[in-house]
C-alpha cells in the first residue's frame, strides 16, 4: 500500500470513528432524556412512602417522605427525623411550614413552591433541553434497588451538574447529586428505604396539630400590585423565567416585602426585595455571602431597601444576578449609559 493509499484509509477510519462516537453520544442523550421523563412521570402518579438522608456542607438530615397521588392531585408531606420536630406539606394550592422549636407556621399560597427534594424535578425535559445536555453513565445499586444513572450538564457556566440514579422498576429517583462544574459533590439526597404503595390514607398526609402557633401567610399578589413595582432585574441567565411575586409579612409590624421567583425549569432563583428603616433600633442592613451546600445567597443594600437573592446556582452567578437588580430610574440610567458607551 502507497503512503497515499494508507493517509486515505487513515482518514476514512478516523471518520468511522468519530461518526461511531457521535451515534454512540445521541443514543446515551436519547435514553437518558426518555429515563428523565419516567422519573418525573413517577414521581407524581406514584404513591410512595420512603426515607432519606439528605447531607448539604457540615449538615446531615433524616427525613421521611409520603407522596400521595389521586384524582385529586398530589400531596407531599415531609417529616424531619432528627434535630427539631418539623414538617412540610405541599398541596395542590399551599405549602404549610410547622416549625414546633419556636411555635410557628409559614404558609405559602402562592403556587409556585416546588417539590420537597432538594433537586427539583425537571418540569420539561424539552424546555431543559436548552440549557442542558443529557446522558446516560451506567448503573449503579441505591437502597436494594437496581438504577440507572443520568447526567444533567449545563450548557454554560452559569448552573450545577445534576445526577439522578431512577430504580429501574418504579422509575422513581432514589439517590440524586448535585456537583459544580468542577465535579465537586455539594448536595445529596439518599434513599435508605422506600416503599410504593396502592393507597395512601388522607390522614397520613395531614399537617400536626399547630394549634396555638404564631401563623404567617404569604399571598400571591394580584395583577395590580405586579404591575406597580419599580423594581428591575436587568441580568439572569438565558432562560430564566419569572414564575410567582408575592408578598410576605414575617413579623407584626413588619413592611411587606417582595419576594419573586424564577426558574429555568430545573434551578430556582429567589429574589427578596425590602425596605430597611434604619432609624429603626436593632435594624441593620446586611451585606455579604451565605453558602450552604449547593444554595448560594447574596445580600447588599440598594438605597434604603435590602436586597437578597437565593439560589441553587454558583456563587457567582448569584452575585451577578443581586448587582443587576435596579429600580427603573437606575435600570434606564444603566441601559442609556451602555448606549452611549
């Protein structure tokens, strides 16, 4: 054989090659994406009763989780296993927070509260699917249970990497990651027990007695007040939506403060907006960094209002997203300077 001849067929095998991994890599994303959407299928027609151990930083925390689904929609209710008594239970319009180290519960009727994991399912694999890539890494056992695993990677470096380990049988997650772009775990969620069930009683679903708790209640705003906020957030990540603004009172005597959320489908972003009176005794506006696993939180102060932003994104991203927040007077001065610029 000619050296011609041999570069040719060099060549022509490379190509195979490359044309062979290619194949390889769509087939893993198609499979992985058809996985992703049984689990999220699963996890909201299934009822399941199960534990998990839930370890964030320096934290580790037993919960239980009872997850009942019917003609009338779905109820979740979350039960701490160690440290204080606490409970979580989502229904179809609310979620109710009970507190009983300090005698409180915290209601949100604002609709947009997700699920109780700590990695939020997907809500579309197809809106997803702009922001991040998927694929399928091998199997693995969690719990006595057979799983496959899946990779979630984001598309730029703005977001987290998501594993999921789905049982194979009931297609249920039952051991979920949440790492940096480093490979860094920051979060995990593990099941030691879990448990489908063909009915699951009303009552095991029903919030513990709180008689006698101090009760707060965040609204959802209406379209009047939506639209009188002078408040702009000039930078999120592509794709980022806005999903619920609500209001909330935490205290008697307390100024409403504006709380908004937004999604890209998989990551949440929450944005606190509240006026800070510092003649007040005992107020002080804070600045600075609070981290804890893989939810980051940025607070500054933007004249006399407080500004926090809290989500399950880098560090970075978050400070980026807090300094663009702006009235509409500072967020027109910035565009009309870049403009000139």
């Amino acid at each position: 054989m000619t050296k011609k001849s041999w570069i040719w067929l060099a060549g022509i095998l490379c190509s195979l090659t490359t044309l062979q991994v290619v194949g390889a890599e769509q087939d893993s994303s198609q499979q992985a994406r058809k996985l992703l959407e049984k689990m999220i299928v699963a996890s909201r027609n299934l009822n399941y009763d199960g534990v998990f151990v839930y370890s964030r930083g320096n934290q580790l925390d037993t919960m239980r989780i009872i997850h009942k689904a019917d003609e009338d929609g779905e109820v979740e209710k979350l039960i701490s296993l160690t440290g204080a008594t606490r409970e979580v239970v989502k229904g179809k319009d609310d979620v109710t927070c009970i507190y009983s180290d300090n005698r409180t519960v915290m209601v949100d009727k604002s609709g947009q509260a997700g699920k109780l994991l700590s990695s939020n399912f997907p809500e579309s694999i197809d809106r997803i699917s702009h922001f991040y890539s998927f694929r399928l890494l091998g199997d693995d056992r969690v719990a006595g249970h057979d799983a496959d695993v899946i990779e979630v990677v984001p598309k730029d470096q703005n977001r987290y990497i998501y594993r999921f380990w789905v049982d194979r049988k009931t297609n249920l997650m039952l051991k979920s990651a949440i790492m940096d772009l480093q490979g860094k775990i920051l979060e995990t969620v593990l099941f030691t027990h879990i448990d489908t069930l063909d009915e699951i009683p009303a009552d095991m679903v029903t919030p513990m007695n709180a008689s006698g708790y101090s009760w707060y209640t965040s609204e959802k705003k209406t379209d009047e007040v939506q639209t009188g906020s002078n408040w702009k957030v000039q930078w999120l990540p592509h794709g980022f939506l806005l999903e619920s603004v609500t209001m909330q009172v935490l205290s008697e005597g307390q100024k409403p403060m504006e709380h908004r959320v937004y999604s890209d489908g998989l990551a949440m972003i929450s944005i606190y907006i509240e006026r800070v009176d510092a003649s007040k005794e005992g107020t002080k506006a804070m600045n600075g960094f609070v981290s804890l696993g893989a939810v980051n939180a940025y607070t500054m102060t933007h004249g006399d209002h407080q500004i926090t932003v809290v989500g399950e994104l880098p560090a970075k991203t978050v400070y980026k997203i807090a300094s663009s927040v702006a009235t509409d007077e500072k967020a027109n001065k910035s565009s009309s300077s870049q403009l000139l610029h």
